[in-house]
C-alpha cells in the first residue's frame, strides 16, 4: 500500500502522541527534557532555525515539558521563545534558565531580559554556577513569594563544586539542583545525589552523555543484546536509561539539534527501566 505524504505525516504524528503518552515522570515531569547549550544558539534564518523548529515540535508531540537554557548560551533563549510561540507550544513547557551575573540589580535586569527573550514566565530560575548565590537567592526568594516563578534552583556542571552546592542544599529553600552525571561522570553519586534524595530536592541532570566521552569511548561498538529488554536500539538510549533510573533524578536535559537524536533520547524515558543489576551490566559494557 502506498501513502500520501498526508497520511504518512499523520502516522508519524498518531505512533508520536502514542510514544508521549508512555513517558516516564518523576515529580510530576517527564524523565526527558531538552537542553539548548550551543544547538539553539543560531542566527534568525530559516536555514538555521528549521532543524529546531522540528526538534522543539517533536519534543512536546513526544511528551517533553522541560526546556533548559541561560544567558550564558548566547542567542538560545530568543531561539527558544521564538519557536515555542511560533509553534503554538509556550504554555505547555516547563521552561527553566538561569541567572548568570553578579549584583542584586544586573541579576534583576538579566532575569527580566530572559522572561522577554522566552515569551513568558519562567518557570525555575536557577543560580547558574553559583556566581554570587547569595544574592541572587535573596531576589529569587522575593520572586516566587510574589508568583513571579514557580521553582528557585542551583546549578554547577562538575564535581570540584560539590561541595559549594551540597553547602547551599543543606541552608534550605532549594526547589531544584542541576548537575552533571553520566555513566562517564558518577561522582555526583556518592554525595550529592543521595544529599538532594534526602532533601526532597528535585535534579536536573546535565552532560548526561559526559561531554560527548561516552559516544567516543563507544564507536564502533556494536549496542550490547540486552538493551532490547529495556526497549533500547541505540547507546545513547542506555546512557540516558542509566541516568534516569537513579532514584534521586528527576530529569536528564540532553541537547540536540537532530530530531534523529531527540526520538533517541525521547525514547529513553519510555519502556522498562534498569534495575540495580541492569545498570551494572550497562556500565560494563561501556567499559
């Protein structure tokens, strides 16, 4: 039987809103988000903007929620306004971005131009790598006793700041931590993970695929048998499956500009997840 290009779109659109509707969630968001670091930041073109008009579509039709950006990622928040509001998307994303400046009145101005530059409140405004936490916590504790955000976060993107922000975790008021951790990088397991768990804090996972490392360390590797228990066709669906199934994370936020890649990821979040042995034999193989 042949299709039409109509109806072939609407399989794909029909099999998408299925995939979706089998998303894992963990603190009432799904296991899977979109993360924006150098994909979204592109000119204005159409060129430039397609390939993330199609992700970004693709992600919600596939049941993703939490979109992650900052200041520091160039022109990614405008890109990512302007698309979700071109799509008819804003107001079913979680939307996440950072404060990433020093004084009480730049952190101000900046996290203004971030709710301009997204189309729309922001959801968790996170103090990007700590810089000057505590006077951005102050700002943001006023923000969300007015409505003006839902969630106050903290992010750092590797291990030597554990201890920074395992400090400002246990002072309180922390909706949200977003640190790295991938089957490349398990340090955040020992502490700060169990410490978030203990806390009720939710985690945002970046560099889940440890900077690119895992898929380097990986080529030319065929993916081991057993992934097709857990549903899986491709490493990076066992990267993300290993992250995910941590107890304490509530989502990994990989970036792409690919829709191949994003129906990858998106698919991690859906079918059986490892147990403790599952998630042994995975590292394994990447070893």
């Amino acid at each position: 039987m042949t299709l039409t290009r109509r109806e072939a779109i609407a399989l794909m659109t029909a099999g998408a809103a299925s995939l979706g509707a089998r998303m894992h969630t963990r603190m009432n968001l799904p296991v899977i988000g979109l993360g924006t670091w150098q994909t979204f930041d592109v000119g204005p073109s159409d060129a430039a903007r397609k390939p993330l008009e199609e992700v970004l579509s693709l992600f919600v039709q596939l049941g993703g929620r939490v979109v992650d950006s900052s200041p520091m990622y160039g022109r990614s928040e405008n890109v990512v306004g302007d698309l979700a509001v071109k799509l008819g998307v804003r107001d079913k994303l979680f939307m996440a971005t950072k404060v990433w400046t020093t004084g009480r009145a730049s952190g101000i101005a900046q996290m203004q131009d971030s709710e301009r530059k997204l189309r729309g409140k922001v959801d968790l405004m996170q103090v990007h790598n700590l810089v000057d936490v505590d006077t951005h916590l102050r700002t943001l504790r006023e923000w969300k006793a007015q409505g003006r955000i839902q969630f106050i976060g903290i992010t750092h993107y590797t291990s030597s700041a554990y201890d920074d922000v395992a400090a400002v975790l246990r002072r309180g008021g922390i909706d949200f931590v977003q640190i790295n951790y991938s089957l490349a990088e398990r340090e955040a397991e020992h502490r700060l993970l169990p410490l978030a768990n203990d806390l009720g804090v939710k985690v945002l996972i970046n560099r889940p695929f440890g900077a690119g490392s895992l898929f380097r360390e990986t080529r030319g590797k065929p993916v081991p048998a057993f992934a097709k228990d857990l549903g899986a066709t491709s490493w990076a669906e066992l990267f993300l499956k290993f992250v995910i199934s941590h107890p304490a994370v509530t989502c990994a936020i990989p970036a792409t500009s690919k829709a191949e890649h994003l129906r990858q990821n998106m698919n991690a979040g859906t079918g059986a997840m490892p147990d403790a042995q599952m998630r042994a034999r995975i590292a394994d193989a990447v070893r």
